[in-house]
C-alpha cells in the first residue's frame, strides 16, 4: 500500500516543536536540565487530510498558537512540498512541569524566547506571520492577546522524508 503508519505523524509533530524551540534559541533538553522543566503533552489531534506515502518528502511547519503561564498551545500542518498539498494538520496542548509533574509557570525566559522577544542564537530572526488563534476566540483567559487582537506567530518549518519512518 506504501502509506506511512498513522503515528508517525505525532513523531512529525514533536520533531517540529524540538527544531521550533531551537529556532527560538534554547534547547529543550538545556530547560529540561537547567531549569528541571519538562513540556509535557496533555492533549494532541491530527486530522488527516491526505495519505503521506513512503520515499515522500515533507514539509513540517510548526508555529506557537496560544500560551498560558503552564500552558503551551503548538499548531502544525504537514505539507508535500512537490505539490503544496496539505497531508495533516494538528495541535498538541502541553502542560510545563516539574520534575515530579506538578505544574510549573515557564520561567520569562523562554516565554520571551518563544515568542521572539529576546535574541535568537546563531543570528536568526524568527519568521512571523499575522492571523488571528482560533484558540484565543474560544478561551481567551490569560492567552497570548485578546480574541478581538491579532497577534504575531512564529513558524518553524523543516523536511523530512517518510521513508526514514
């Protein structure tokens, strides 16, 4: 049949918020040991909108959709750039914890970092685009703007080949 495995896209996904937090100027794996702060998935949804087939090249684009003072909102479309057709979207919601899983507030740091306020490493300015959150016009307490607001949001995009999956 040639199709890639269904989960392979939430691998995509979370490929996508590593490269994203990099482009942003911190490593994951640094906040993990530095801070003691992991960025635990609560929830996760994909819709599947075309079949992604072995030997497929594809185009992850990651961007930060909401953030609360515990809570990270990451949206994702996977695209096959040949054709600019759309495979997948999805969001995974995350919850910032301890080492022992109690919910813990993201330190200004990274907020500032994630949100492209701070200097980026390396050089690299974060691209931005405008829209508007569907998140934030359904719950706008302590999101990123206001539901009447637009805000900037960040995109990480990288290539993968579905045959490494």
């Amino acid at each position: 049949m040639g199709v890639v495995y269904y989960a392979n896209y939430l691998v995509w996904f979370e490929i996508g918020r590593t490269d994203f937090c990099s482009q942003h100027g911190f490593a994951y794996r640094d906040m993990e040991q530095e801070e003691g702060l992991y960025i635990m998935v609560a929830e996760a949804r994909c819709r599947y909108k075309a079949p992604a087939r072995y030997d497929d090249e594809l185009e992850v684009r990651t961007r930060l959709t909401g953030m609360r003072r515990r809570v990270l909102i990451f949206g994702y479309e996977i695209y096959r750039p040949r054709t600019d057709e759309l495979i997948a979207q999805g969001e995974t919601v995350h919850v910032i914890t301890d080492r022992d899983g109690r919910p813990r507030t993201l330190p200004e740091k990274y907020r500032e970092l994630l949100l492209g306020k701070s200097e980026i490493r390396n050089g690299q300015e974060p691209k931005f685009e405008t829209r508007k959150s569907k998140l934030e016009k359904r719950n706008s307490k302590n999101m990123i703007g206001s539901p009447n607001e637009e805000f900037r949001v960040s995109n990480s995009q990288f290539r993968v080949s579905a045959s490494n999956f």
